[in-house]
C-alpha cells in the first residue's frame, strides 16, 4: 500500500469523508424532485396540522408528547418542523434533508472506522458500499423514514465519541457518547442496540478486552438504562397505536420461521440487490423447509467460518456480530406492522456486512493470500454496480402510483400496495381503478376495515350510495375508531332518505376526531335541515374554529343564520366567504335574497 494510503494526513482523511458524502448525494440527489408518497407521508407531513404550523412552543411540545404513526420519536418530528420552518410543507425540502443525512452518514461510516481501526482503505470500501448500496434507497427516497437516516447519524456520532472517549477518556467525551445514542433514540428505537454494538468494538477495533468483561459492560450502564426504557415505552406506544401483531396472527413458531429467511434474504439482496419492493408480504407460516434451509446453511457456514477464523482476525466476527444483532429489533420477533422484512431495516445491519467482508480481505491481502489488484477491482466492480442499481432504483419512488405499480408487479398479494394505489386513484378522482385496487385488497386481507372504508368511499364518489352504503357498515363493524369511515357513513345514509341514521354517523364521526371539521358540516348541513338550527350552528361554528377557511364551513354557518333570522350576521359571511370561495358565497347570497325558509335546501356534503 502506498505510504499516502497506510499514514494519511488528517486533510486526506476529511476529504475522503467529504468526497464517500458527494457520492451518497449524487447518487441519491434525483430525490429531491420527487413527491410525497400516499404512505405515511400523509401522518407525517401533508395532513399534519400540526407540522405545518412550522416551530412553535406548542409544536415542539407536540413532538415530545405525540404517540402518531405509533411511534415515539421527538427529534424526528423536531426535524420535520425545522423543514417546514424554512421551506414550508414542499416535497423537496424534506428529500434534500433525507440526503444530506445520508451523505452525512456516509461520512460517519469512514470516519468512525478509520478513526478506530486506522486502516484507511477498507473504511472507504465500507464507506463507499453503504453510500451507494440500493437496500438503502427506502430509507433515503421515503420521507417518513425520516426517522431512520437521522437516528443513524445521531448513532454513529455516539459511536466515534465513544472511539475518542477510549483513548482520551474525560467526563466531556462520555458525555458526548450518552448524549449521540440517546438522541438516537429519541430519532428511532432501533438504536436499543447500540451499546452491544460498542462493546463489539471494544473487542475489535479497539482491542479492549484487557479491562475486563464486567468493566466493559459497568461502563455502559447508563447505555443499558436508556435502551431498557426506550424498549417498553416503544412496546406500550406501538401497542397503543395497533402496530403489534397478535400471537394468534402471528405465532412464535412462524415468527422465528420469518427470522430465520429474513436473515437470508437481507444477505442475499446484499449480495444480489434485485425485486427490491416497498413492501413484502408475510408467509404466516406458508414458509416450506425448502424455503428456509438456504438461510439456515447461510446463517451456520458464515458464522461457523468467522468463528474459527477469529485468531487470525476478528473483524468478520465483529461485522456478522454487527449484522446479526442490529437486525434484532425489526427482524420480526416482536411482529411490527405486517411486512416480512423492509429493505430500510438493513440500513444499519449491513454495515457489518460490509465490514466482515472489506476488512476480512484486507487480512488476506496482509498475509499474501490475496492480490490487492484482484480485491480493488471486485470492490470496484460491486460499488459501480451497486450504484447503477441504485440510479435506476430511485425513480421508482418518485410518487405514490409509480411506487406501487412497481410492487405489485413484483408482489402481487402485496395488499398494502393495492390499497395504497386505491387511495391513490380515488384522491385523483379515478373511481373504477380505485374500487378495482380496493377489491383486489380485500381479496388478499378480507377483513381489513380501511379497504372497506375506501371501497365505500370510492363508491359514493360515482354517486352509488346504495352500494356503498354495505361496505361503510362493514368497515365501521370492523374497526369502531374510523372517523372518515363514519362520515361517509352518513352521507350514504342521508343520500337514501335515512337522516336521523345518517346525524347519527356524523356525530360519531366527530366523537372520534374532535377536530374533523369535514365532518362537524356535514353534521351542520343535517341538522339544518331537520330543523336544529341551535345545534346546526354549533356544529358549523366548531368547524371553523378547526379550519377558519373551511368554505363549506362557512356557508353552512351563514345559511344557518339566515334560517334563525339573524340576517346581518349572515351578510356579515357573505365577504370572507368570497374571498376562499366566490361559489360558495352566491349561494349564500341567493339566500339572503330569498326568505328564510328558502335556506333550507340542502347544500353538498362533503367526503374527506
């Protein structure tokens, strides 16, 4: 190697950091002109009062205190906010973040390794590997997984404190370790495992194993404390929030059938990064012998070989150890969500892919038994084609019908996709393909309530209020806490004659989502037209304290007065209405004209 390479200067080693950054952002940069995504990009960001008030005193209170998405992650909503702060609720803020995070890590991955190891080119290789790897593409490209690309950088800060605490150890630089983990976890709960991963440094690259197990591990008791905590609160909150499969939905057995492929399949899209999707569907025990045994060979040849070969050297240890253990959490276990595995839960584990392999062959190179020729061009052969996948695999998260189009060609019973490519079609108004995705959902989940809810919804949009009357009733059976489900509930029943059926639904709508102001006028509208205009008026006026330039609100409430008589506070409507909808205030207006009694036509409802 040359002497440039073996004894790098400090100024080398900041510009190889900065140059594995540019990498990771020019592979990843065509994101930024991407859109949101119809999947939790709606919980957190497009349909988040909260969010897009910017930074406030109470928004930075909501991000400590909010359980939404099932998730308990202050610094990722801080994050979203400070987005918002500066560029308003635009797509390509949110996505320029996301990579610059990335980038940054990056940077971190050849820090933290050069740093503890000072071995300067299988750092790079690990670098450049996780920079340009297509697995990492779901946590860059998707806005929600926000949360993912910023605990990871908060992660490996900690994790470079703690290599610089251990040959300068001092109060600050402890410190400095306690407060990059926990803010880890304050981003994301994966980071639980943290202090294991320390203490596989310890043992390689830091070679520490002459202070003792018991000191090692005492020192990383606070570590321990604040992962014990983050673990049961993530439980209870992911509980809560209906994030937590069942033990009759998922057994154990099946759960550790799943663990044991998914191990394998995470290997093997390392290796062979192909049919990449946004979502893979669980077996549920559908998984054959045949299907399990090449993971189980994978899992006990690698780590048998790394085990005795950690004499001659540690790191393919270290990076399996890396691998097998950071994937604990989200290697389905304890079943969150309903996916097999997700491309972004290799983001962290595959560092030590990485590492097993690049500093593995370094130690063949040492010892003669490799040419160093022969690895740089394998290494470079792998980054170009990891890029290039990369490069193509990016557009494909461009928006929310591209991205599942593209994963239900690749997985047809991926239900999370047809019902996300429903709600697609029917916020675009293309009804027949939404119903047609919705139906396609239920066939795969049959008593999934938000396919029947979108069912319903799609329906009445083509004016069928018959038929989706049925399939509101069956959603709102299945699952008593949909408020839009409700809504439309009443809609249909108001469209066929069934108005005190159809207050009824409105008004559960409302119990369920104090701040539903869709649904607070159409209860308005309903109640108008029975003739409770005291509670008519209530209605309306509650909207607009939820949505001041809600039109319809504000029509509801002014036809309302007119029908109680109290001409000038109607009049007093008619301006601000025409100015967020000059429509909507002819009607109005039309009814000032008229008698009071003329008010009482009914006006459009109103769908989510």
């Amino acid at each position: 190697m040359p002497p440039w390479l073996s004894s790098p200067s400090p100024r080398l080693v900041l510009a190889t950091a900065l140059v594995v950054a540019a990498l990771a952002a020019g592979v990843h940069g065509r994101a930024v002109g991407h859109d949101f995504v119809g999947w939790d990009d709606d919980i957190y960001v497009t349909d988040n009062r909260q969010l897009a008030q910017g930074l406030t005193a109470a928004t930075v209170r909501y991000a400590f205190t909010s359980t939404d998405a099932a998730n308990w992650h202050p610094l990722t909503w801080l994050s979203y906010l400070i987005d918002v702060q500066w560029a308003g609720v635009s797509p390509w803020a949110f996505h320029a973040t996301n990579v610059a995070l990335h980038a940054v890590n990056a940077a971190l991955v050849f820090l933290l390794l050069w740093t503890a190891s000072a071995a300067f080119a299988p750092s790079l290789v690990v670098a450049v590997f996780f920079a340009v790897h297509p697995l990492h593409v779901e946590s860059v490209a998707w806005i929600s997984e926000r949360k993912n690309v910023l605990s990871t950088a908060f992660w490996l800060a900690g994790m470079l404190a703690y290599v610089r605490w251990t040959r300068r150890p001092s109060w600050r630089g402890y410190a400095l370790m306690l407060c990059g983990i926990a803010a880890a976890l304050l981003a994301k709960p994966m980071a639980v495992t943290a202090p294991f991963v320390l203490l596989l440094l310890d043992y390689w690259p830091l070679d520490r194993l002459d202070r003792g197990w018991r000191r090692l591990v005492g020192e990383k008791l606070p570590l321990f404390a604040m992962v014990a905590g983050m673990s049961a609160l993530t439980v209870v909150v992911q509980r809560s929030g209906g994030a937590v499969g069942t033990t009759e939905a998922y057994p154990l057995a099946v759960r550790l059938e799943n663990a044991v492929w998914a191990y394998g399949q995470y290997l093997a899209k390392a290796i062979w990064p192909s049919r990449l999707a946004a979502f893979y569907p669980h077996a549920q025990g559908g998984l054959t012998p045949l299907d399990l045994l090449p993971a189980i060979a994978a899992l006990l040849v690698i780590s048998a070989v790394v085990v005795l070969a950690r004499h001659a050297t540690r790191a393919p240890l270290v990076g399996w150890c890396w691998y097998l253990g950071t994937l604990v959490p989200v290697i389905g276990l304890v079943q969150v969500g309903s996916q097999s595995m997700a491309d972004r839960y290799a983001y962290v584990p595959l560092i030590g892919v990485f590492i097993a392999v690049s500093f593995g062959a370094a130690q063949l190179i040492q010892r003669g038994v490799l040419r160093a020729d022969l690895a740089a061009a394998v290494a470079l052969t792998f980054a170009l084609a990891f890029g290039m996948r990369t490069w193509r695999q990016i557009p494909i998260w461009h928006d929310t019908v591209t991205l599942f189009t593209h994963t239900t060609r690749l997985e047809p019973r991926a239900w999370v996709a047809h019902y996300n490519l429903g709600n697609a079609y029917a916020k675009a108004g293309r009804f027949d393909e939404a119903i047609r995705r919705y139906r396609r959902t239920l066939e795969v989940v049959p008593s999934y309530a938000r396919a029947y809810a979108g069912l319903g919804d799609s329906l009445l949009g083509q004016q069928r209020p018959a038929e989706a009357l049925p399939m509101l009733e069956r959603a709102v059976q299945l699952n008593p806490s949909l408020a839009d489900a409700y809504n439309n509930l009443g809609i249909a029943r108001l469209s066929l004659g069934q108005r005190p059926e159809g207050v009824d639904a409105f008004r559960r709508a409302v119990a369920l989502e104090p701040d539903f102001a869709t649904a607070y006028v159409n209860l308005a509208m309903a109640l108008r037209n029975q003739g409770d205009l005291a509670a008519a008026l209530a209605a309306a006026t509650r909207a607009l304290e939820v949505d001041p330039r809600h039109g319809l609100a504000q029509l509801q409430r002014g036809l309302t007065l007119v029908a109680l008589g109290r001409i000038d506070e109607a009049r007093a409507a008619v301006e601000p209405l025409r100015a967020v909808a000059p429509e909507l205030a002819a009607q109005l207006s039309g009814a000032l004209s008229a008698s009071p009694a003329a008010a009482r036509g009914d006006a459009d409802s109103a769908r989510p």
